[in-house]
C-alpha cells in the first residue's frame, strides 16, 4: 500500500525514525492517541493510523479527547470524524475550564496549567481503555520552543523528552513527532481534509503569551538563518555535560580528584640543542625543549 503523497510518505518516514529511535512503540502495545482536535494530534493520529496498517508490528489505537467544559468547543465534530474514518475514540467532558481561575498562581501561564490538569485526566482513562502507551502530538517546534522558555524564564536549560514514564512509574508517554516541523503537521492536516477544532480557551493564541513570544523569536532567526531550528533540535541530543555549569553533573570534588591525577607537562633544560647551530654565535644558552617537532 502506497503513501497518498510525497508529504504523507516524508512524515511517516519522520515518524517512524522516531518510533525507532527511541522504542517508542512495541508489538502488541495498545497506544491511547492524546486528541484536542488541533492540528497536530490529527496529524499524529492519522499518521500512527497509517503506519498501523504498514509496520511489521501490530498494535492498536484508541483517541482520547478531554473536553475542558467551554460551550464553543466543538466535541461533536471531533466525534463524526472519527467516526466517518474508522478510529476507536473516546470523549471525556471535565469541569477543567471552570476551575481555572481558582487554581491558577498569579504568576502562571493557564496553558501550562490546563496542559497538566488534561494530563491527569489521559492518565486515569488510560488506565480504563487498557492502554499501556500514551502518544501526544508534540511537533519538533514544541521542543525548540520549550528550550527557549525554560532557558529564558526559568532559568533550567531543558526541553521536554520524546519518550518518558511518569512520575507514578505507571505511564509511557511517546512524543512520535518529534521529527516533524510545525508546518508539516499543519499541510499534513489541511491535505487529510481533517476539521481544525479550537479549545476555545479565552487565553488560547494570545499573543503577549511567553510561548507565542519563542515562536516569533524562533520565526525571525529561521528567516534570517535558514536551518537554526534544526540545529536547535540536533543540540537537544548532542549534550556536552563537562561543558555546563550544573555541579550535579561536574561535583567540584570529583574534578579536583580528576585533576591530582593528572600529570603536569614535563618541561626540560638542556645544554645543547637538539639539532645542530645554524649560525648562531657564541654559546647558545639552555634550550627549553617545547615538545614541538
């Protein structure tokens, strides 16, 4: 069976890389797809979907959508869609956006907070619908981003992992397109013919956000720079620990061992030169042998 495009048949290539690369996906998982209705966890179910039906292993897919309770969002639609195209689903209304307010600090962002909060809520269905896998539709550029925001404004220099298990050590949660830009995802969806569903969240797309700030920092130097981000994202797996500032990672004690351990360069005096007077006159003094050739 055949990709439907040259795009189609690009990501999937991303994708499954990605799989690879980190194991994200075995024979016989059962993998619960994350699905807001935005454009990438369409683009990361239908994708999964279409490597399914391809790879030399089997598993099962299973779409969770967390309704966080706005009367615009449009859970209905996400359900037809699903329906038209064969996908097992699930939708699960929440109260999430009436508690907002009260939960938010005066410091966060409601993203940041809505995120977790959902979060919760896939774990706990996960659970119910026997999956073992937890796969969510962050793209590449999430990655990037996410550098920036905790090296900006939190001080930490970390992104977010393609593969984890949580905290409770009870959940796998896979990242599969780690490999693929923003905008693919975003051709990818508009070529699959799939409704973009917004959350509906007041604060959603406000641009004074500090994450929306990264993006048009990281829009600018990809124009002036062709090529940044995807170095930004290689630098993510090429880490040079010796070379931060972290102590947990470099203990000062364990270097000044490292560095008794180390001999000094040996520096020699010598009568004569090791190669023969070319003109010099009179006693040419000691020689400081530099180990040079």
């Amino acid at each position: 069976m055949g990709y439907r495009s040259e795009l189609e048949a690009r990501l999937a290539r991303k994708t499954t890389k990605a799989i690879v690369d980190y194991e994200m996906i075995a024979d016989g998982d059962r993998v619960m797809v994350g699905l807001s209705g935005g454009k990438d966890s369409w683009a990361l179910l239908q994708l999964l979907d279409v490597l399914r039906q391809r790879a030399p292993i089997r598993f099962s897919l299973v779409a969770v959508n967390v309704d966080s309770g706005y009367k615009e969002y449009k859970h209905d639609l996400i359900a037809k869609t699903c329906e038209a195209r064969g996908w097992e689903y699930r939708i699960e209304h929440t109260t999430i956006g009436e508690v907002m307010d009260d939960l938010l600090d005066s410091n966060a962002t409601p993203c940041s907070l809505c995120a977790r909060l959902r979060r919760g809520v896939l774990y706990r269905i996960a659970k119910e619908v026997g999956a073992n896998k937890i796969a969510l539709g962050h793209h590449a550029d999430d990655f990037i981003e996410t550098l920036l925001l905790n090296l900006f404004f939190a001080g930490a220099l970390k992104a977010m992992p393609a593969k984890l298990v949580s905290d409770d050590g009870n959940h796998v949660v896979v990242r599969p397109l780690v490999y693929v830009g923003e905008d693919e995802a975003r051709a990818y969806t508009k070529e699959c013919t799939l409704p973009i569903v917004g959350c509906c969240c007041p604060a959603c797309g406000d641009l004074s956000l500090q994450r929306q700030r990264a993006k048009r920092l990281l829009v600018e130097l990809e124009r002036e720079h062709p090529g940044v981000k995807q170095s930004m994202l290689k630098a993510l797996g090429n880490v040079a620990p010796r070379h931060l500032l972290d102590t947990r990672l470099n203990p000062p004690a364990d270097l000044r061992v490292h560095a008794v351990r180390l001999q000094p360069a040996t520096v020699r005096l010598k009568a004569d030169p090791p190669y023969e007077d070319r003109g010099t006159h009179g006693d040419p003094g000691p020689h400081v042998d530099s180990g040079r050739p």
